[in-house]
C-alpha cells in the first residue's frame, strides 16, 4: 500500500493511505438526514444525523492513539500555531469513510468528481482547546493554485463525538444573522444564550453537520464564511473536516481511488 504525505501549507499535515480495497459485505446505505437553511448567503446548512452512530464509533476507532498537534495553512508555513489548540488526524479511506464521501458529493449535487475531496480529517478537542477565527478558504495562491486542486469550494464539520459533559465548545460564526424562530434553540442547535452580537453558535450535537459554501461566484473567498471553534470549558468534541476543492487532487495529497 502506497503513503502519501499530504502537505498543507507548506507543512506536512499527515499522511492518507490509498484507498483499502473493499472486502466483507458492507451496504453504504445513506441515513434519512434532515436539512435546515440557516443562511442564502453566504449559503451554510445546517444537517442533523448527517453520521451513523456505526459511523461515528467506526471513524473513531480506525483513527485512535493517531491524533497529532493541528496544524494551520499560512504563508509563513508556521507549523504549531498557539491559534489552533486541538489534535487531529486523517481518516484512511476504507468502504465507510468512502460511504461518507459519496453522501457528501450526493449533498453537492452529485457534479463533483470524487478526487476533488480532501481526505477526510478528525479534529478532537479537549477542555481549554479551541480553534480560533479563521476562514477555510486559503489566502494564499500557493495553496490554492490549479496544481494544488484550487481552493477550498465547500465544507463539512461533522460532529463524530461530543461527551456527554461537554459545555462550551460550539461552532461560531460572527458574520451570520442568528436565526429568529425559537426551534432553533429548542432543538439544541443554536446557542441562544450568546449575545445577538456574537453571530450564530450551533451547539456540538453528535451526528449533525454544518456545511457552508467558502468562495463567492467569482472565485473568491467569501470572508463572511470566518468561523471558530469556541474553547471547551468540560468535557470533549471530535469534529470532522470534509473539505471540498475546486479540482482534483493529485495521488499525493489523496492517495490512490481503486473504485469509481
Ligand atoms: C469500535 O470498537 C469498539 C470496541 O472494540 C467495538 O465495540 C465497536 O463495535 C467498534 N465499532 C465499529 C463500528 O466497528
Ligand atoms: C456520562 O458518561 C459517563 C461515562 O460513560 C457516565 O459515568 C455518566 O453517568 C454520564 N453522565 C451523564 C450526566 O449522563
């Protein structure tokens, strides 16, 4: 099996595997998620039950005890950057995971080629841990240069774990418009605790989703898009990145697709 060192930023943000042939007799079968639009523009969705609880203790498991210090895509190429406090590692790409993707692309609209996902990434955070404002789409032109499969169209943050005495720790937005109707709250979504001020915080819900689009209709970022993971104050949260770019990937950044 060929590794693959995948770089981001000038440094090396782990290493994904080819994809691992498909043995057994597992059924990719899709969850009966539900959509909420939060925002039209920039446009973010907010999806519950995006992940099986299977999925979830699988993507778990296949990546324990390999979680690393986070890095951050910047000019400078810093490597451990005091804005990003979490660990994280990349999921290799086995018949789950890629059940995941094709439900992620399906998402999309099914047009996008398969080798346009980034792999698929597990950020874990601890108390105190958080990530600070930043947006997914790359300033830099040497991140997202055609070589390098363009920049960043969309992305997933999936919650894969969420303990169960978690507080803190939510997903803000300080440049969208908190929704009005009170469900928002009810559900567990929002945190409409926070001030309207703050922008819009969704709660870390296991199993739920929220994917926004990054780049305007020209191509360029969309600023609006800035977004952080708030410090936990207790408990923990496993998030997951599905990152979408705007051309494929080459071999050495996702590895090797045997199947379509
Ligand atoms: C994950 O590992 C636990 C402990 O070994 C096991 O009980 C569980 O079934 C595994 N989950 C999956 C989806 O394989
Ligand atoms: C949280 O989980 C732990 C360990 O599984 C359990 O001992 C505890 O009772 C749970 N607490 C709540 C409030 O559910």
């Amino acid at each position: 099996m060929r590794i693959s060192r995948y770089l981001l930023g000038g440094c090396v943000a782990g290493v994904i595997a080819d994809q691992v042939p498909l043995v057994g007799d597992y059924n990719c079968e899709h969850p009966p998620y539900q959509v909420l639009m939060v925002s039209k523009s920039p446009r973010v969705i907010y999806i519950t039950d995006f992940l099986t609880p299977e999925e979830r203790s699988h993507l778990q498991n296949v990546t324990q005890n390999s979680f690393t210090r986070s890095h951050v895509a910047s000019r400078a190429g810093a490597a451990k950057h005091a804005v990003r406090t979490s660990q994280s590692t990349l999921v290799p790409r086995d018949a789950i995971v890629r059940c995941i993707e094709t439900r992620a692309l399906a998402f999309q609209g099914y047009d996008t080629p398969r080798r346009n996902l980034e792999p698929l990434q597990l950020v874990k955070y601890g108390p105190t841990e958080h990530y600070h404002y930043h947006t997914d789409w790359f300033l830099s032109q040497e991140n997202a240069s055609p070589q390098a499969g363009g920049n960043r169209v969309s992305s997933f943050f999936a919650y894969v774990q969420v303990a169960n005495d978690t507080t803190g720790g939510g997903t803000n937005f300080p440049h969208l418009d908190p929704p009005a109707d009170a469900r928002w709250c009810e559900m567990g979504i929002v945190d409409c605790d926070d001030e309207y001020d703050r922008g819009v915080t969704f709660r870390p819900v296991e199993g739920n989703a929220i994917y926004w689009e990054n780049l305007r209709s020209d191509g360029s970022g969309d600023e609006r898009t800035l977004h952080a993971g708030l410090p936990l104050t207790g408990g923990g949260k496993i998030g997951m990145n599905i990152w979408t770019r705007e051309m494929a990937l080459s071999e050495d950044v996702r590895g090797r697709d045997y199947y379509p």
